[in-house]
C-alpha cells in the first residue's frame, strides 16, 4: 500500500522559499520516507544520517568538517543529535543564499525548535509531521478543516469501522501492515524508539515508573489535565510529573489543547486538555487489546473525541499551519463546555464531538456561551457518527466524521 503525503505539496513549497527546511515530529511518523521520496523526485540531494555513531560524534566535535564532507543540497537526517551544526549552517547559508540547501529532520521537536530559532530565525521553513491522516489513507485531496455543509461524507463509516482506526491507530506501519498486530507494534515502539528519545531528552531515574506514568496519561486522554492527581497515582511529586509531561510533549507524542482566553476570562478553567496524538499508542497503553471492547467501555468517548481532535489538527499541520493560536477549548466554573474551537480570520468556529449517531440539540446547547465574546461566529459543528449531514439551524451542522 502506497500513501501519497498530503503535506508533499507544503514541503515543495518551503523549499522553494527558504533555505532550510526543518520536518519535525514523533518517530516512526515517516519523516525519513517523506524526505527522501521528495529528494528522489527532485534528484541531486544527498542524505545524511546521525543515528551512525560515528558521523553523529564528527558532527558534534567538527561540525565544519563535516559540513565540508556533506556539501548541499543535503539531508541531514535526526539533527537533534547534534546541534551544534546548526551555527555552522547558518554562516553557510549567509554566504550562499540559495533555496533548499539543508533539509533537517528530528523527533524532539521542542528542543529542536529551541536550537533551530536561536540559530536560524528568517532562515527556515518548518514542517510539523504526525502519523497518516484520514484523508492521506483514502488517498483525498486535504483541506484545513471548517464546519461547512458542503463537506463531503464519504464513504460512510459505522461504529465498528471507526474503532477500528482508532484502536490501531495513525503510525505507516500499523496502516500499510493490515496484517501486523498493534500489541507487537507498540510494545516495541514504546520499549526503543519511545524510551530512546525519553532518555535523550531528560533524566528518568524510574523507568517502571515513568511506563506508569506514559499508561496514566493515555488513559486521560481528552481530558482536562490535572498534573496533581496524575502525580499521586504514580506515586511521584507534580514537579516530575510535569517535567515528564513535557518530554511526551517534546517529542510528540502529546498535544495540549489550550483553553480559550478572552474577555470571560474570570471564569474560564485555566488548565489545558490533553491529547494523545495516535489513538493506537493510547489503547496500547491503557491496555484495550480489541476494538469491540473499547468501542464500548467507559473510555470510548474520550477515544472517540481524541480521534477526531487529532484528525483535525492533522489536515491543519498538512497545509503547513500552525494550530497553537488557532486551537482551544471553552469550559467555565458552571461545567459548560465547548470541545473544540476553531478561530480563523477572526472568526470562532466552535465544534462538539459526540460518539452517536444522533446526538440532538442537547449537543449544541453551550455554544450560546460565546455570545458574550467580541467575536464573531462561524458556522458551528456537532461531530458524530451520524451517516448524513443535518443541518440543525441556520449557523449549525450535524456532521459526520467521514467529512473529516
């Protein structure tokens, strides 16, 4: 099975502007796969990578030579191994400024980030990668997500067919190999690549603790986050719960939803909401072993929205759009809460995720709260698993999730 990137379109174009393209994301998301199917097409681009000991320690000790060894146009794959290229790059890119010199790629997108503006701010086109999206493995073309009811719901999908995607999850692998197991994906994933990068980025004293923590934290998925009761169940104090939570966020295997700050600020929650970003990492970490059984279980529902929150991210990321002022969540002190809120060109376009197919106008009844905002709104959305689209008033649609 062959899978055609959405964001192949974005990453053509950043090398048309800058001279420095950065592809960051969690590993095993098929940074490598995207950038050398791009430098195959376009031909005459070398490549890179510091996973060999070896190149890594040149880099690092004799970061010019090394550039001297590995001329541009190049691919210089897991960057984050050695930083201290990045100054050197950038003397070589101010006397030569040309288009696509360096293509760099790391999973440990923060720190990453850190290196990347501190050494190379106006210089660089950044490309945020998660797993497969929706669109990318229906092989549709794919647009930043907007309620609209001229979205097209097809094909249709069932319960059963959308616990499926989401207990294997978005990682190539697991959607190129239909026949490969998600417990014998993950377990893997999570025992090397995972703890690897972990490792890298932070002193973890109590590996069976922090698994602990990676399991508490899938199982909160979609959830308000709350660092102080996730410390006391594993039995560690909220500064290394929070030193962790962030590592997971590092290297992306976590999304925090920010709440919306406006002028009700007084009596919006302040906390984030935490997201998995690949649903099948999340059930093998709450230990689902099959779909039927999560599809009903007390968790389906934050499944079911983490999916759908992550799916839309994604169709963003894919057209080289940065989600973090554009996303956030409403909940206020009276429990009223809007799932997701979309702003763009000044406009608010709220969502609610329901796991039914016929969720109602119950599903719509906090969207009144944003009245009192000095915003517009946009056309509202209740996500679900209905198989049509309803359109439930005049500034309100039903949709379901195969518009996505």
């Amino acid at each position: 099975m062959t899978v055609k990137r959405s964001v192949e379109n974005y990453l053509a174009y950043v090398a048309e502007h800058f001279p420095v393209v950065v592809i960051t994301g969690a590993r095993q998301v098929g940074k490598s796969t995207l950038i050398k199917k791009f430098a195959e097409e376009r031909g005459g681009i070398s490549y890179v990578t510091l996973d060999y000991p070896v190149l890594r320690n040149l880099a690092k000790t004799d970061p010019e030579l090394f550039l001297q060894k590995y001329e541009p146009p190049v691919i210089i794959d897991e960057i984050q191994y050695a930083p201290e290229l990045l100054p050197y790059i950038k003397i070589r890119i101010d006397k030569n400024r040309k288009k696509g010199m360096y293509y760099l790629t790391g999973s440990q997108m923060f720190r990453l980030m850190k290196d990347v503006s501190e050494s190379l701010a106006g210089r660089v086109g950044i490309i945020q990668l998660y797993g497969f999206s929706r669109a990318e493995v229906s092989g549709k073309d794919e647009k930043p997500f907007l309620p609209s009811e001229d979205l097209n719901p097809k094909p249709v999908e069932t319960i059963t067919t959308v616990f499926d995607k989401i207990y294997r999850g978005s990682m190539p692998l697991m959607i190129v190999d239909k026949e490969l197991n998600p417990e014998a994906y993950f377990v893997e994933y999570v025992q090397t690549d995972l703890e690897r990068d972990i490792r890298e980025l932070g002193e973890i004293r109590n590996e069976r603790k922090f698994i602990q923590f990676l399991s508490c934290v899938a199982v909160r998925t979609g959830q308000e986050l709350n660092l102080s009761d996730m410390a006391k169940d594993i039995g560690i104090d909220s500064k290394t719960a929070d030193s962790w939570l962030s590592l997971l966020v590092t290297t992306g295997i976590v999304y925090l939803l920010q709440p919306y700050s406006g002028n009700v600020i007084k009596r919006i929650v302040k906390r984030p909401k935490l997201y998995m970003m690949d649903t099948g990492l999340a059930c093998y970490l709450g230990m689902w072993n099959n779909p039927r059984a999560l599809e009903v279980s007390a968790m389906s529902g934050q499944l079911f929205e983490t999916y759908v929150v992550s799916e839309i991210i994604k169709t963003y990321t894919n057209n080289g759009i940065d989600v973090r002022s554009r996303f956030s969540y409403y909940r206020d002190n009276n429990g009223k809460e809007i799932d997701l809120i979309i702003q763009e060109n000044d406009k608010l376009y709220p969502i609610e995720i329901k796991k039914s197919s016929d969720p109602g106008k119950d599903a719509i009844k906090n969207f009144s709260v944003l009245s009192s905002l000095d915003k517009s709104i946009g056309k509202a959305a209740v996500i679900c698993l209905s198989p049509i689209t309803v359109p439930l008033d005049s500034q309100i649609v039903q949709l379901p999730i195969s518009v996505i």
